[in-house]
C-alpha cells in the first residue's frame, strides 16, 4: 500500500512540475504558434494584481517566471518537496483568479 502511495505522490509531483514549465515555456514563446507570449502574460499579471502600481508589474511577472521555474525544476529533481510545493501553492493563490 506505501509503494502504491509514493508512486501516486510521485506522478502528482511530476504533473505538477511539468504544469509550472510548460506555462513558463509558453509566456516565452517556446510552444512556437500556441504559446501565449509574454505581453499577454505583462498583461494577465496586471489585471490579477489590480491593486498594486503598474509600475510594479513588470518586475512582478518577472519574479513570478523566476519563481515558477525554480519550483517548477525543485519539483522534477524532488529537492526539498514540502517546501516547494508549498511555494507553489502560495504562487497559485497569488495569481488565482
């Protein structure tokens, strides 16, 4: 029953990872015709962070790439799960809509 538990928790970690890059890779156009781009990513990151100063939103998606591709990679290699995955749910209230 453990074995069938950490395989599961195993493939949840990897899925999760792969979601983290795959949305990075597509604000930096790396999906070539279906990635999003990172002006409307500039621009999603505004309309979700409405209450801080425009002038903070570029730094801001910047950060947020950063961040998401460094739990994105710690996710993959299994380092320090619990806090990563808790900075990843951090990540994800922040940009919840």
């Amino acid at each position: 029953m453990k074995a069938r538990q950490d395989i599961a928790v195993f493939l949840l970690r990897i899925a999760l990872a792969v979601g983290f890059l795959s949305a990075v890779s597509s604000r930096l156009n790396l999906w070539g015709v279906q990635s999003s781009g990172w002006s409307k990513f500039v621009r999603y990151t505004a309309e979700v962070n409405s209450f801080l100063p425009y002038s903070w939103i570029p730094f801001l998606a910047v950060l947020s790439t950063l961040a998401e591709s460094s739990i994105g990679i710690l996710l993959l290699i299994g380092y320090q799960i619990r806090k990563t995955a808790l900075c990843a749910v951090i990540l994800t209230v922040l940009f919840g809509r």
